[in-house]
C-alpha cells in the first residue's frame, strides 16, 4: 500500500478507505476540488480512478510514480 501513499502525496490527496481485501484496497481519495473513487491492487500496484465508465487505470512503481 506505500505505493498509493506516495502518490496520495505527490498529488495533495488524502486516502479515505472504504473496504480492504487481501488483494485490494478501496475508497475515495480527496482532493481540494473534488472527489474521486478509487481502486488500487495490492498485487500488480495498478490505481484505478473515476467512476464507471469513466475509469483510468495507472501503474505505479514502489515510490507511488506513475509508469505508465
């Protein structure tokens, strides 16, 4: 989960978490603006943000950076 943190930082976002299971975690992630709804993989470190069907998809690497 330190990748999301990280990037939760890089983007002035805070972490509101709704539900955890083994292989995710998800909720909204807050930003001075606005809202958003996100899911990220614990597994592959993918972040996926918005609502359907709507989403984008992000992989991150250890350090919360976007590399995709």
């Amino acid at each position: 989960m330190k990748p999301l943190v990280y990037w939760c930082r890089w983007h002035e976002a805070r972490l509101l978490l709704h539900g955890r299971s083994p292989q995710a975690v998800w909720g909204e992630l807050a930003f001075a603006d606005h809202d958003t709804p996100f899911r990220f993989d614990l597994q592959t470190q993918q972040l996926t943000l918005g609502p359907e069907p709507d989403q984008r998809t992000v992989q991150l690497d250890d350090m919360g950076v976007e590399v995709n």
